[in-house]
C-alpha cells in the first residue's frame, strides 16, 4: 500500500471574490500535492471556504443581502478559480454544509467532556478583518486614534456572555510538543515567533458569540454561536469524516501531513488548533507550511489603492502553466514575493519560452527533420554527454530534498539549472554543424538532449502540468512512465520510438500588460 499524505490549504472567506493570494496558497498547495503524487504517495487534497464569522455578517449587512446570499454568491467563485488553476483537490468543503455542523459540535462536545469549556464573561478586543481575540498589550493607538492588534487591523472592545475554552492549560504541553516536533510550523522563524507567544502565558479563550446568530449553534446553548475560528479549523478533520472518527477515511487520512496556510493565520494553526486537538483527544497535524504573502510592486494589495489583480485575468492572459511557474518560481516559499504583470512577463519569455521552449523547439524539430521523426539512436558517449545525463539524473534527488521543507522554488530552480546546462550543451555540441561531417555524433546530441528534456518534463508536471505533459509527448515519454520512479538512468528514452510533429510548448510572451 502506498503511504498517504494528505494536504490542506487554509479555507478563505468568501466575503468577496478571491484575490491573488488565495490563488497562490491553492496553486503551492496544488503543486505539493501532485509532486508526492508523482512520488508514490496516495494523496487527500483538501480546500474550500470560510462562510461564518462577523465579517461575513457585516460585509452582507453593507450589501443589504442575507450572509447566505453572500456565501452563495462568492463561494462558487472560489470554486471557479481552484478549477481555473489547475487544481487537483479531491474536495472542496463549504463550512455551512451539515456535515461541517455536525463536525463542529461533535468536537466541541470533547472539548466539554475533557473539562476544558467553561461559560464566563468576555471582555476585551476583537478585530473583525482578523477575526481576532487580541490581549490590550498587543494593540496600539494610532496617530488616528484607531487603536489596532498586532497585524495593524482596527480592533474593538467586545463584551459579551460567551464560552472560554482552557488554553492556559496547554501552555506546556504545546512548548513541549513544539520541543519534541521542530518541523511543526516551517520555516522555522514562523515556529520561534509561535514558541515567544505562548512562552509568554497563553489566556483562555474565547470561543462563542451571543451577539449574532450566523455561525455554528453551540451543543446545549443555542443563544450561541461557535467563534468563526473553532468551526473553521475544524474543516481539516470534517473534511475526512469526523465526528466517524472510525470510517476507512478518517483512519486513513487522520492526522493531516500538511496544512498550507499564510503567515497571518499561524497562531491559529500551531497554537489554537493543536490545543483543541489535545482536548479533544485527537491527534495531532505533522506539519504547518506558513507561506509569505504576494505584494503589488511591494505593496499590500488593497481596493482603495486599486492595485488588485484578479487571478482570472492573469490566468487568461498569461495561460495557467505560465502563472503557476511564476509564482512559485519567482519567490522562495515561506517567504514574501512581488509580482507585477512586467515581471510576469520576463520571467515567462526567458525561463518558459526561451531556456525550455526554445531548447525543444530547436532540438526536437531537428530529430522531426533529420532522424524520420523517431527517438534517435545514440552512438558511443562523449564525457561531456555523461555529465549532461549525470545532471539529469542528479535532479530527482535534489528535487526530493527540497520538497521535505516544501521548498518549491528550490525544486524549480534544480530543474532550471539542468534546462541552462542542456542549452549550454546544445549550444556546445552544434548538432546543425556536426550533422554535415558526423551523423552518429548528431544523433548523440539530440538524443542527450531530449533525455534531459524528459527528466525536465517529468519533473515539471506538478508547476506546469499541461506543458509538462505536451513535451513529455514530443521527447516519445510512454504514459505510463512519467513518475517520479522514472526518472534517472532506468528508463531512458527507447530509441526508434515515434515522434509527434513538434509543436510550442510555451509560447513567447510579448506584451507584458493584462
Ligand atoms: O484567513 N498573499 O481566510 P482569508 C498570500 N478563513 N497569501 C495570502 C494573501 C496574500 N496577499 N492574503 C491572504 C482566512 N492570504 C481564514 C482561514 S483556515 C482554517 C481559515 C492567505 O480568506 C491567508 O494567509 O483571509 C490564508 O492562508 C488564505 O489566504 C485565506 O485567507
């Protein structure tokens, strides 16, 4: 049996339609888990929205429509773009879904037979856009008299009947868990940051409003709604049958491997979600990948600045395969990253349409030409030849590496480096010379070469999976040996199998605006 994996990305808000972004969590998350697809594993990919809390409420009470309405209306925009970007999710779980209630409380009612809900008084300060208990020593006042938390959102006093959950008693077991397991939260200053704040004392928390009713009904307390967070979080284990905690399905998948989320929601992730795991007795994810956030030209995409992008636009103009490599190309991930149309633009006329593009353009249209459109025959190999294969060979391994600290960009930039060897290699041996005086040597050459694009291709398929797929047709890759198993020296291309007439893989980018 394969081992599992199962993924997740966080579940955005719908309350408005999806932003850049939530694009990128869904195609990192997507691009992770078609690799260890691709690398044997039987992968649970999860994703979907966030449709309670008090900024749904408010955002429809200034629309003048129901939260309802506004869920429906903006979750299957959601659904829309996961699709348009090539996602592979094997679910997408909308939290107003029965099966999510029904989750919510169950666990909700381990929380109380474990003796950590108690009902008592909240008084303090809550951030809306974050949906956010924060202590007054982490909120500042303004030069506009704002006072605001910790992630500079507007925060206000809060005072209502409300159910505590006991977070001051896991205080120690989450510093030992983060002791125990220093791969919980990557990259590691993410883990620091979450091992400082509870280091400093952890309250209780709050975790029910009375003060509006959209949400999920509190077991026994129907004057209650669970706090946005509770219910939220537990999508993960919603997602694989909970509260059934005995099905094929939550056996198989229970704890996830990966949770994928954006650095502003980390202490919801390593610190909120392991504590209500404990109580409840369930076990606990192995890891959580706090990405960085995707900045206009630097700056935070905001409406009132009107430098939104919508990753509709961008996925039209610039073809899907193109955006997913950008993004994950152009930033290391775990990091902040800038995009503008312009640079967009560059990076796919030179990595995607120059260095790889171009390699296979030239080489291939020469095999079409001169060798009756098969793979051809290689004669004896030169050292420059074993070295070039020996790169190939090498990348698997690097990738695989890189991908233990979900390091995408790495992965990307092994492979790049393999595509400017091969056109240095190219460029090197001169086949269109070398054709006139030396045949064999000719087919060498373009034989090295469409070896190499192979083990690109194939390695390729979980950034830019349709082109990927397209040259692993045009290199004469059988279907069914296009897994990570395949790569290296076990199974080279056969020669004298036929070719396709080759086509463009990506094609050049000219102008770089949408
Ligand atoms: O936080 N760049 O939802 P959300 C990169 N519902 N990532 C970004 C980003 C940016 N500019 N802006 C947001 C929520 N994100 C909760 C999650 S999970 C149980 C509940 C990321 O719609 C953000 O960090 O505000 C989060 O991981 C995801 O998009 C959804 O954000």
């Amino acid at each position: 049996m394969k081992p599992k994996f199962y993924i997740t990305t966080a579940i955005s808000y719908p309350n408005g339609t999806p932003h850049i972004g939530h694009a990128y969590e869904a195609m990192a998350t997507d691009a992770i888990a078609r690799f260890m697809r691709l690398d044997g594993h039987d992968v649970y990919f999860l994703t979907g929205v966030d449709e309670h809390g008090l900024k749904m409420v408010q955002t429809a009470e200034k629309q003048g429509i129901s939260v309802r309405e506004l869920a429906d209306r903006n979750t299957p925009v959601f659904k829309r773009m996961v699709e348009a970007l090539g996602c592979t999710n094997d679910d997408f779980i909308r939290t107003t879904e029965p099966r999510h209630h029904a989750a919510s409380q169950a666990i909700w009612q381990k929380m109380v037979d474990a003796g950590d809900i108690y009902p008592s008084t909240y008084a303090g300060w809550y951030s809306v856009r974050d949906e956010a208990y924060y202590a007054e020593t982490e909120t500042v006042v303004g030069e506009d008299g704002v006072r605001r938390g910790p992630q500079g959102t507007p925060v206000e006093w809060t005072e209502e009947d409300s159910y505590f959950f006991r977070l001051s008693k896991f205080e120690q077991p989450l510093l030992d868990h983060y002791e125990k397991n220093p791969d919980f939260v990557l990259p590691r200053e993410r883990l620091n940051e979450v091992r400082s704040f509870v280091r400093s004392g952890l309250q209780d928390l709050s975790i029910s409003r009375t003060t509006f009713d959209w949400g999920v009904k509190v077991p026994g307390a129907e004057s209650h709604v669970m706090y946005v967070w509770v219910d939220a979080l537990t999508n993960y284990i919603t997602g694989v049958g909970y509260p059934d905690t005995g099905s094929e399905s939550f056996k198989r998948w229970w704890p996830a491997d990966l949770h994928v989320i954006g650095k502003d929601i980390v202490r919801f992730h390593a610190v909120y979600w392991p504590a209500f795991l404990m109580s409840a007795g369930l076990d606990l994810p192995k890891r959580v990948f706090a990405h960085g956030f995707m900045l206009n030209r630097g700056e935070k995409m905001s409406k009132s600045v009107g430098n939104v992008i919508d990753p509709f636009d961008l996925i039209e103009h610039f073809g899907r395969d193109q955006v997913r490599y950008f993004f994950l190309r152009e930033a290391p991930f775990g990091q902040d990253g800038n995009y503008s149309p312009e640079a967009i633009g560059t990076r796919i006329n030179a990595d995607l349409a120059n260095d790889l593009g171009n390699l296979a353009q030239r080489s291939l249209s020469m095999v079409a030409k001169h060798c009756n459109a098969v793979v051809p025959q290689p004669g004896e190999l030169r050292p420059q030849d074993e070295t070039m294969l020996a790169a190939a060979d090498a990348l698997f391994g690097k990738a695989r590496e890189a991908m233990k600290t979900q390091s995408l960009h790495t992965v990307l930039a092994e492979t790049w480096s393999v595509v400017a060897d091969a056109n240095r290699y190219f460029a090197g041996e001169e086949p269109w010379a070398v054709r006139k005086t030396d045949d064999a040597r000719f087919r060498t050459i373009l034989y090295v070469t469409a070896e190499v694009l192979r083990q690109v291709g194939i390695l390729a398929q979980p950034f830019t999976p349709e082109a990927a797929a397209k040259l692993l047709d045009l290199v004469g890759a059988p279907k069914d040996e296009r897994e990570f198993v395949h790569l290296g020296s076990g199974h080279r291309l056969k020669p004298g199998a036929p070719l396709p007439n080759p086509t463009a893989i990506f094609p050049r980018h000219v102008e770089a605006r949408p």
